[in-house]
C-alpha cells in the first residue's frame, strides 16, 4: 500500500503524523535564538601586551615580532593581524570558520606562555581573550549624574563593571572616560636635586617600606596568634611621610620631593552623553556568542539589579544598542511571514473558490513551516535575516504540491469519480511522480552548498536547510494530509454562485486565450526560441549595469563618526575640536542621542575621537540614514584642523572605517608608508572614490636620545640608569599598590610633575647616580634632539602593513578593481594589496556564487534525467533557468538594487523554482503521449491542462515575497534583493516558460520521431 493510500485509508494516523510536526514546531519556536545572521563570524583570539612609555618600534620589535611568531604554528589560522602603539601591542589571531574557538584559546595561551620569558622584563602579562581586541561593545550604557568624574569612573569599575561581568556571554566590560582613581606621586626633579636624589631611589623606597608579606602563627601555649604583616601605608597622609632616604642625620620623606594626591591617571580619554560629561560602559561579547540574548540579560541585569540600587542623583542610561536594530528587523520578518501567508492564501482561495480547499491546501504552510522550526532548533540555528527569508519563501512553495495533488483530485471527481476516497488515491498517484521530481528538482540546487566555505558558504547553508527542510516537509504533507482531507473534505459542487460562475468564465477565457497562443507557438518554433534567446543576451547587458556588492547598505538608525586631529595634538585640543563635531551632529533633528568618545574605542590615541550617533525611528525621519551620512560628511569636511570619517556601524565581515578598506603589505615599514601615501593620493583624486583614511603615520613628534658612551662610562653612569630615570619621570611607573579599606587596590603611580617637564630641555636637568655616588646631570652624557617616528605600526601575517579605509560612492565591486588597478601601477615587486574586511568577501564570493550555478544546474540535470529516463527532456525543462533569470536580473536593475549576497541566493534559488512548472508541463505530456497521442496533440491537451497550477504556484511565490519586497520595515534593504529576485524570475520564467518550452518540447520530440 503507497503512502498516500494508507494515509487515505487510514486517516487518524495521517492527522498524527502532521501534528507531530506541529508539536516540535511549536516547542521549538518558543525556545530558538534570535540574532541578526546565522553563525558566520570566524574564530577570533587577540593577545593584548602593555609595556608603559614604550614607542611603537620597541613594541614591534620587543613585544609584537615576538608574539606573532609564536602563535604562527597554531593550526587552523586564517590571518595574523597586529598594531603596536606606544606602551601597547595587540595581536588579532582570525581562525578559519570551521576552528573551535575553546581549542583555539588554549593552544595560543600554550605558545604565549612559552614566548613569554622572551619578552622584556618590565611588560606586564600577555592577555589572552576570546575577544576582538578592537571589536565594539555591542552596549553602551552611560553613568550620569551630580558627582565628579571621578566619583562616577569610581562606582562604575567598583559596582557596575562587576556585576556585568558576571553575564553569560560577556567577554569584557571597558570603561571609557576620565576618573579612574590613582595616587599620583608628581616628583620634582629640581627639589630631587637638592636632597641629593634621583627618581630610581624614590622607586626603590616603595619596595623597601611600603609591602605586604605573609606572616607566620605564634603558639603560646594553648593560644595560637597570626602575624599579620601588612606593612602598608592605609591613607595618603600617612603615605606622605615614607621615608625616601636618610641624609645628614635627618629623613628625607616623600612628601619634600613629591606631591602625593589621590587624583585619576593620566588624562588620556574623555566621554560625553548628548555633550555632558558621563562615564561609559561598554559591552563587548565573547565572539560568535548571541548578540540578542547578551543585550537582553545584559538589560535585565541592570533594570533588575543595577538601577534600583544606584545612589539618588546617579543615573544609568542606555545609551546604544546593536540589538535594537536586529529585534526590529526580526519582528519585520515575522510580519511579512503573516502576510505573505494571507496573500498565498487569498491566491489558492481565488483559483479554487472553494473555502475548504483552501483551507485543505493552506494547513501545508504552518505544518511545513513549523517541521522546518524544528529542525533548526536541532541544529541549533537561529531566528535571523537568512532563516527568516527561507521561511518566507517557503509561504509560495510549500503549497505547490498540495496545489497539484487537490487540482488533479477535484478535476477528477468534477469529470465523475463519485467515490471520494478512489478519486483521492488516483488523483495523488497520478500525480506523486510530478510532486516528487519537482521537491527534488528544489532540493538538488542546495547540495552544492555542502562544498561551499566562509561566510557565503555559512549564509547559504543555513537558508539551504531551512528551505529544503521546509519543502521535504510539504511533500510529505501534499502525498498524506492533503489528499487525506481531499478525500473526506473535499467537495465538488453542482450549482456555484455568481463570484465562482464569474471567476470561472475569466480562467476559460485565459485558457482559450493561452490554447490560442499556444497553437501559434507550435505554428513557429523557431521565433518563439529565437526571442527567448534574445531575451537571454539582452540579460547579459542588464547584468553588467547592475553595480556588485557583498552586503547591501542599511538603514540601522546609528552610525559613526571618527575624527583625526593632527599627529601631536594634544587630548585638549582633540577635545576641543571633538566639541565643534558634537554642535553639528546635535544640530540635526534626526539625532536622538550621541556618545563622544575622546582617545578613541581603544583610550589610548588623544588625536583621534569617535562619535556613536543613534538616530530617531525610521518610520519618524523624512531622511534616510545614506543621506544623512552624506550631510553630515560634507558638514564637517569643513571643520578645519581635523580629518573626518562618517560611516554605518560594522557589520558580519567588516572592521570600522567603512565599506572600502584594503592594506598595502611588504617588508619594510618606510617603503609600505610610502607606497601606501601614494596609492591613496591617486585614488583620492577619483571622485567615486573621495577621501581615504590610514592608519600608518611616521611624522609622529619624537625625542630621541643621543648617549655619549665614553663619557658615561667615565663618569660611572649606564644606560640602564639613564634609561630608567627618563622612563620614570616621562612614562611614569606604577610601583605600588594602595588600599584604604573600600575592598579596592589602586595604582600608585611615580611620575614627574606635569609643570615640571613640558619642554625638551627640562630633561637636561634629571640627575643620575654615578658609581662613586655623585649626581650627574643627564646632559652631561645625553644630547636631547628632536625626531619623527610612528604613530602606530600595523602588520599582517608578519609582514608590514598599512591600512586603507573610505566610502566610495562607486559601488563596492568597481570600488575594488580601480584600487587593484592603481595598486598594479604603483607598487613595485614585493608588495601587494590585500582586501579587507566586506571587499575581500566579496571576492571570496563571487567564485563561490559561479560555482554554485554551475553544480546546481548540473545536479539537476541529473535528477531530472534520471526521474523521466531521458537525456533530452530535462534541458527542455531547464530552459526556464536562463528565462528566469532574464527576469530577475532585469527587476533588480529597474528597483535599484545591487547584486550582492542575497540577491545571488534569490537567483540561485530559482534554478529550483521554475523547473517545477517545466517539470508540471513535460510530464502531464508525457501522459497524453502514453495514451496515444501525437507530439503537438499532446501539448494542445496538456499545457492548458497545466496552466492554473502553474499560474497558481507562481502567484502564490511571488505574493508570499511581495510585503519583502515593497521594502517595508527595518532590515528592508536587506530582504528587499533576494524577493525582488524571486519576483522577477517567476514572472519572466512563468510567462515564457508557457511557450518556450512547448516549443522546445515540440522541436525536440518531433526530431527524435522523424529519426
């Protein structure tokens, strides 16, 4: 007994079978995931090494060099990745997709605890996270409120930091802005001088008096007593009168050399919230983790916890949020899946006419959908913008089969078949092999996708899954459910009212129209074939109009913002031009809230700022997010003193920056400077182009330091002393630490007043130790000239390099061929240019989408070709693939969209799509030929047979995906290309496939009898 018969015979269990996958579906949908893509973010390991007053050349070569070498024999690395700024190094470790991130963390801890012994003395210990060092927090909440800075920097790291840190989830919580409690020891070199000292034995007193040691127990007798040796001073008062030194006969205390203040260090970041000063805290999460369910327990914690307990005056206000953007887009998702339901829907109801076969055909979506939910919760997908747009397609698909097997059963019981249950079993057999040749026909386009890697091959697994789930799903349902219902529920009326009677002699006239057509078609073969192969080369054109890129630009209501003062500027004078962005930025009324961020994400460039823009709702602007950013960057090109940068907040495959960037890479950091200055002074000459940003400086103002060995050694001094002395006073040490009893150690930092060296010639005044004891002044021994050096040194996979970044205007494709084109004119051998970020997936993909084209259509070919035993019929069948994508190439184009990742996986999708009509024509001829019908006869009885389903199951495709397609809602830009695709495709394929492949099928046949 087949599956349709026993699921006819025996009803009950065809209900149970389908409500099986209602149950899991249902289960599953309560507890899957949200997030904005599938998981297709590479592996990321950073190594973060701080050596204090160190320039960027020590770090390079003392810290970085070092360090990259050691994590290059890990397996399974993608890229190296590194900068060295002064007193800091950053490795960032990219591993391939497929690496766990867990196996990656321990074995580069394993090489990093290795090549530790090798690095200097006085760096503080590599750490090693599961985060991009230079990745942005996903949250900002901003501390404001009626206290200093410092007593806010104060309770954010002692309440706020700690209790985030503690969410699942979270790799690190940063803190941005001044207040960062310190005890400052500004030593004056001249008062030194007089008490005969130098800043090393001030350094020495810290370790000598001011120390804690365990202590044993003292017994006595049946008594025991611990010996506490916690040797500290507990208050700055108290920490004034160490003793630095003993000098004829008296102590010499800190206090009479120093200034000791409980102060904040240095002054290197500075924050704002809507212009006011606020201390910020931000969110970075471990890599690949949700970001959805981070932001929302990282919201629930502090409305929960953190909120009700802060101080009256204090206030903690979320200030951005990446998950906003994603929960709408979501939510626009799901809303169009319900429309896209009730449009498939009002179609199956307007052929049919019939209230219960529309019903019978419309339960193959929620049982087809909620089968395919369930499987990604065992997979552990997410709710995001690829599975969702499966789904959605899955609206117009899913009902095909159901829509054959009820057409045949209720064509057969209006020509007699009294008997429901018999009509039902042969309505569905006659049709099961139609059904089953066209779900595989869809399914077969996404087994390439099992060889496909990187993010592209990530996006097109998982919407390949979804899809192919869903479909399996309504077969199953279209040959048990639905002719199960057909044969209990199904009814075929004599008498029809006036809408039936009217919407009946309008399908006739169609079906006498197409017969009408359909007989000129057969009539003139050659120029029905020649017009679609026109129509195939004019494609060609529309297809090299069409402007590439990998993602398409959102409207995320958020951008960013970065500005870059001079190499040198002072953090005041950034802070100052950082204030004259913030009154334009504020000046528009889009702007909802703007977080200033003076130092950077990372605090430690005082030359540059960024701007966190959030802008009001989407639907509430008149103006579109690219037109503000347009706005705004020709507003502050005029901001003289500064070079700006306004760009969309990164996305899956990007860095900040914007949409272009790319290095120039070689072996010599001089050279790949200069190159890289020349490459971007020819494109920034091209106005598709405009400005580029880089990162690679080597103007930076330096003091460099000229030793006079011979007379060093004369007088007893080393280097060493030298060197420890000018890093002491000019970097500053943290030599101790201080606690007063709040459960907290704070820095104690020695360093030089700032008034007392502001110019290179007060350290001409430092006095050093000679070996017989005697002071020596350092330009004794030292010439102090000015110099030029790196702001920061940049490399990739061990070589140098410079990195590039801008938004052209140029689509991104042509963006990247003039700068490999500019790169082929410029750079001599030994260097390159390598693509970065959204670029170099670009290219990466555009391979990968050829491919898939090409292993789809072959494995199709051989499924049809084995279901019809021929080799010919099936490339009559796949002559809808060309004329398909005719269409979607040609809507694309007149909407104004690009072709990009999801645009190529609407067009892939619809080598799957339109073979089914093909599929529906070629076979029901096939059974008019077997009952004895010539070629042309066959086609004239079969083809307008054919033409409801066939209008039907496009009709219904091409509704499910239009709510995507008219662009409403968050994530519009995003779902818009895939469904315009879609749209176009079914249309051109529908409307030409009714005569081509008749033609086609009628040039072919009658040939084969001829021979």
């Amino acid at each position: 007994m087949k599956l349709a018969e026993l699921s006819i015979r025996r009803h009950v269990l065809a209900y149970m079978l389908s409500a099986v996958l209602v149950l899991f579906g249902l289960i599953a949908y309560q507890k899957i995931g949200v997030d904005r893509y599938p998981n297709i973010e590479q592996p990321v390991i950073s190594i973060s090494t701080t050596l204090t007053g160190a320039t960027p050349e020590v770090m390079d070569s003392s810290v970085t060099q070092i360090i990259e070498a050691a994590v290059n024999s890990v397996p399974g690395i993608d890229s190296i990745e590194s900068t060295s700024q002064p007193g800091r190094s950053t490795v960032k470790v990219t591993f391939n997709l497929d690496k766990n991130i867990d196996v990656a963390f321990n074995e580069v801890q394993v090489k990093v605890n290795q090549a530790q012994r090798r690095l200097p003395d006085d760096v503080d210990m590599p750490v090693v996270s599961k985060t991009d060092a230079n990745g942005s927090p996903i949250v900002w909440l901003a501390l404001t409120g009626d206290r200093t800075e410092k007593q806010l920097y104060t309770y954010a790291n002692t309440v706020v930091k700690k209790q985030l840190e503690t969410v699942d989830g979270v790799g690190e919580v940063v803190l941005r802005g001044r207040g960062a409690r310190v005890i400052r020891v500004e030593l004056d070199p001249v008062k030194l001088a007089g008490y005969n000292l130098t800043p090393a034995e001030v350094k020495s007193a810290f370790g000598r008096e001011h120390l804690q040691q365990p202590g044993g127990t003292v017994v006595n007798g049946p008594a025991e007593l611990l010996v506490n040796l916690d040797l500290e001073f507990k208050s700055v008062r108290a920490l004034q009168d160490l003793v630095v030194a003993w000098r004829g006969g008296g102590a010499i205390r800190l206090a009479d050399v120093a200034r000791v203040i409980d102060g904040e260090g240095d002054l290197r970041s500075l924050t704002r919230f809507n212009g006011k000063p606020a201390v910020l805290v931000g969110i970075v999460r471990v890599a690949n983790s949700n970001t959805v369910a981070l932001s929302q327990a990282v919201i629930e914690r502090v409305d929960g916890q953190i909120r009700p307990a802060l101080p009256p005056g204090i206030e903690l206000t979320l200030a951005a949020n990446d998950a906003s953007f994603v929960v709408e887009m979501i939510g626009a998702l799901k809303d169009h899946l319900f429309e896209g339901t009730l449009l498939a829907g009002l179609i199956v109801w307007l052929f049919l006419r019939s209230l219960r076969s529309t019903l019978i055909i419309s339960l193959a979506i929620p049982v087809s959908l909620l089968g395919a939910v369930a499987v990604m919760y065992f997979l552990g997908y997410t709710f995001n913008t690829v599975t969702l747009l499966g789904l959605l397609l899955l609206i117009g698909v899913v009902v095909d089969d159901a829509i054959v097997v009820l057409e045949n059963i209720h064509r057969l019981r209006e020509q007699g078949h009294d008997n429901p249950i018999e009509a039902a079993i042969l309505g569905s057999q006659q049709v099961v092999f139609a059904v089953i040749a066209a779900t595989l026909s869809l399914v077969a386009i996404f087994v390439p996708v099992a060889f496909l890697g990187g993010i592209v091959g990530r996006l097109f697994n998982s919407f390949a899954l979804v899809v192919a789930c869903g479909v399996l799903v309504s077969l199953f349902v279209s040959v048990t459910l639905t002719p199960m219902l057909c044969s209990r529920f199904l009814k075929v009326e004599k008498q029809h009212g006036r809408v039936y009677v009217w919407l009946e002699r309008g399908f006739q006239a169609m079906e006498n129209g197409y017969r009408r057509v359909l007989d000129w078609t057969l009539r003139h073969r050659g120029k029905v074939l020649g017009f679609a192969l026109l129509s195939v080369a004019a494609s060609v054109a529309v297809f090299m109009l069409l402007k590439s890129e990998f993602l398409p630009e959102e409207d995320e209501s958020r951008f960013l913002v970065n500005i870059k003062t001079p190499i040198g500027a002072s953090i005041h004078y950034t802070n100052q031009k950082s204030r004259e962005v913030e009154a334009i930025l504020l000046r528009h009324g889009e702007v909802r809230n703007l977080l200033t961020i003076v130092g950077g994400f990372s605090g430690t460039q005082v030359n540059q700022a960024t701007f966190v823009v959030r802008l009001t709702a989407r639907h509430t602007r008149t103006v579109r997010q690219g037109e503000l950013l347009a706005k705004v960057r020709k507003e502050l090109g005029h901001v003289p003193g500064i070079r700006a940068s306004a760009f969309p907040i990164p996305r899956v495959g990007e860095s900040r920056g914007g949409k272009l960037q790319f290095a120039v890479i070689g072996p010599n950091l001089t050279d790949v400077a200069k190159h890289a200055d020349a490459l971007m002074q020819r494109l920034g000459s091209q106005p598709g182009i405009g400005r580029l940003d880089i990162d690679l400086d080597l103007e930076q103002p330096q003091l460099s330091f000229d030793i006079d060995r011979a007379a060093a050694a004369r007088v007893g001094v080393s280097t060493e002393s030298i060197a420890t002395a000018l890093n002491l006073l000019t970097a500053g040490s943290n030599v101790a630490k201080f606690s007063d009893g709040d459960g907290e150690r704070y820095d104690v930092r020695v360093k030089a007043a700032d008034m007392a060296i502001s110019r290179a010639e007060d350290l001409n005044a430092i006095y050093l130790r000679s070996q017989n004891g005697e002071l020596v002044r350092l330009d004794a021994v030292v010439r102090v000239k000015r110099t030029l050096g790196p702001t920061l040194i940049a490399r990739q996979n061990l070589q140098y390099a410079a990195n590039l970044k801008g938004s052209p205007t140029l689509a991104l494709a042509e963006a990247v061929a003039e700068v490999q084109t500019a790169a082929r004119d410029i750079l001599p051998p030994g260097y390159r240019v390598e693509m970065q970020g959204e670029a170099r997936e670009l290219a990466r993909g555009g391979g990968q989408a050829v491919f898939i084209f090409g292993l789809a259509s072959l494995l199709l070919y051989m499924i049809l070709a084995s279901q019809f035993n021929s080799f010919a019929q099936p490339a009559v069948i796949m002559l809808a693939e060309p004329l398909a994508v005719v269409g979607g190439l040609l809507l694309l184009w007149l909407s104004g969209h690009t072709l990009n990742v999801y645009s190529m996986i609407g067009l892939i999708l619809l080598i799957g799509l339109v073979a089914k009509n093909s599929i529906l024509l070629v076979d029901v001829t096939n059974q008019f030929r077997a009952a004895g019908h010539a070629v042309d006869d066959a086609l004239r009885a079969s083809c307008p047979l054919r033409l409801r389903p066939v209008l039907m199951t496009s009709l219904t495709v091409i509704l499910a995906m239009l709510p995507a397609a008219l662009g409403l809602g968050a994530g519009a830009e995003t779902n818009g290309p895939l469904a315009v695709a879609v749209i176009g495709g079914m249309i051109s394929s529908t409307l030409l496939t009714l005569a081509v492949v008749p033609a086609a099928y009628s040039l072919l046949e009658n040939r084969r009898q001829a021979q």
